[in-house]
C-alpha cells in the first residue's frame, strides 16, 4: 500500500514509519521539523519538508502520492505550551488537520482509504471519576491542547463521512522509547534520562505522587500496523490500564541512568493531569492488541539507547 504519515521524522511516527517499511509498504513522510529530526526518517521512504498549516503545499504532496492510508501524528503536543499560547497548537491540530483530511478526500486513492490518527487518553478525559478510563469516559480536556485532539477527532469523524473513507482513532497514553526527545516539554523518561546522563538533578512536578500510564513504543507501532487492516470508524484507548506514579519513573530512570542524586520538586503546573490511566480493553477485542511491555524493561531500554 501508499502510506503517507504526518510528523513521520518525530519519536513516534519514524518508528511507525520504519515499521511499515519493513512491511513492504511505500512510505511518503510530511514533517515540518519544528520537533522531529530528519535523521529519524527511514532512507527508503519519501520526504516532504512541509508544514500542514499550509494548505497548498499539502494538497500538491498529496495529489503527487495519492496515497491510500493516511497515518497523521504532526501535531503539537505539550500542555503546558498551549496554555501559554493556545492558538498555534488550534491551528495545527484542529486546522491542520483540516488540511490533511480536504487533500485526503481529493487526491487519495483506494477503495479502502483510511486515516487512522493519534489523539490522546491523558490529556482528553481530564480527571476523571474512575481509573482506568474507558472509550465512554465524558471528554473533559483541561487544557488547549486535550481541546486540540478533541477537536480533531471531530473533525475527523466529519470528513471521513463527507468523502467516505474510513477512521480509526487512537487516544495514546504516556509513549516513551528511543527517539524521543530529551529536550522536549513532553516526554519523562526522555526528559530525566537526558538530564541524568549530564550530570543534572531533573525536576518533578508536584509531590511525585502524579500518575499517568505508560506505554512502550514498541507497544504503539504494533497497534499501528494492525490498524493498516483492522478497525473501522472507532475510538480506540492504547492503555495498560496502570498508573505509575512519577517518583517510581525517577527512581527506574535513576536505576539504569546510574543516577545517584534526588529530585528537585517543584509546584504542580497547571493544566496537568492528576492521576490517568486508560483501558485498553477495547482495543483488545477490536484489534487483539494489548500492551505487553513491562515499565522496568521498557525503561531499561529507553535509557540504554537514549
């Protein structure tokens, strides 16, 4: 098949990429390296250095690959960022995504055109009553950004009906692996890994006692490449359903950074997340997809490759 994925040179989508790949698929990469690095794209695969806000520019990548599966993670991704400022992470992850869905329906071929897309569970459900969230959890997003993906969910369902191709999206939990960024907002184990190996005591947000639900990205790209055949117009969670608090992803961190020092804590920021963790039971029993990666050995081998 001819797959285009957006924000394909960032942590999550190059992985994607390379798996799809390695499928036998031909691959077409946009990505505005605003976040994501060139040497993350796969040598094999097409590059488009492109920003989806440009409406122009998209619909010519697209008319001249006419692709068939559409993989969109190009977004901006950091809560704290879009409480600052909210417009540009509205106009890439609502308008953007307008502008990759109207080139989709235009120029995508296939009798089986599908655009399956990376939301977020952490940032969506807000704080909700019960723990592990689940697909019918009320959406309260407490940030710009939570509102973003919520935003692009709808807009998504809308221009999958308008030009009759398929959906599937993925509301993700905490991803970490390889690849991703020490330097960003987002991104934990990256962020104290990166710090712990120069030298530097990272900082924790609030008393340590914050959850999220942490998955692997090896985890990710298999439900990825079972979304290339499985799953039609659905919300699917990729959770494990577990919380782990943020004192227990220093000390791990901290355990294979070889990292001797304590934390420096800091006020909670506003915006975030208490507690989260969400149900992958549903993707479960549309995708038989389960994340099986344990947080020991995940950050084991986050650390390590880092």
């Amino acid at each position: 098949m001819k797959i285009l994925i957006t924000g394909g040179a960032g942590f999550i989508a190059s992985h994607i990429a390379d798996k799809y790949i390695n499928l036998g698929h031909k691959v077409a990469v946009v990505d505005n390296l605003a976040t994501g690095f060139r040497r993350n794209v796969n040598k094999k695969a097409s590059f488009y250095k492109a920003d989806i806000r440009n409406k122009i520019a998209i619909e010519i990548i697209f008319k001249k690959e006419r692709p068939e599966i559409v993989n969109h993670h190009a977004a901006i991704a950091e809560v704290v960022k879009s409480l600052r400022d909210p417009i540009p992470t509205f106009e890439t992850n609502a308008l953007g995504t307008v502008n990759v869905l109207r080139a989709f329906g235009e120029y995508g071929l296939g009798k089986n055109k599908k655009i399956i897309f990376s939301s977020t569970g952490g940032a969506i459900y807000g704080q909700p009553d019960k723990i592990p969230a689940d697909e019918k959890t009320p959406a309260v997003p407490l940030s710009p950004y939570g509102l973003s993906k919520l935003l692009g969910e709808e807009i998504i369902k809308f221009y999958s009906d308008y030009y009759g191709f398929k959906y599937l999206i993925f509301r993700y939990p905490n991803v970490y692996g390889p690849r991703q960024n020490p330097k960003g907002e987002a991104g934990v184990v990256a962020i104290f890994s990166g710090l712990m190996k120069s030298g530097q005591r990272p900082t924790i947000y609030g008393n340590g006692t914050k959850t999220r639900d942490y998955v692997y990205i090896n985890d990710i790209i298999n439900a990825n490449a079972i979304a290339l055949k499985k799953g039609a117009n659905e919300i699917l969670n990729l959770g494990s359903g577990k919380e782990t608090n943020d004192k227990k992803i220093y000390y791990l961190t901290a355990k294979y950074a070889e990292f001797k020092e304590k934390p420096i804590y800091a006020p909670a920021r506003k915006g975030e997340v208490y507690k989260i963790a969400i149900s992958g039971k549903k993707a479960q029993k549309v995708l038989k997809w389960q994340a099986k990666t344990n947080i020991e050995t995940g950050i084991k081998n986050t650390v390590k490759k880092l």
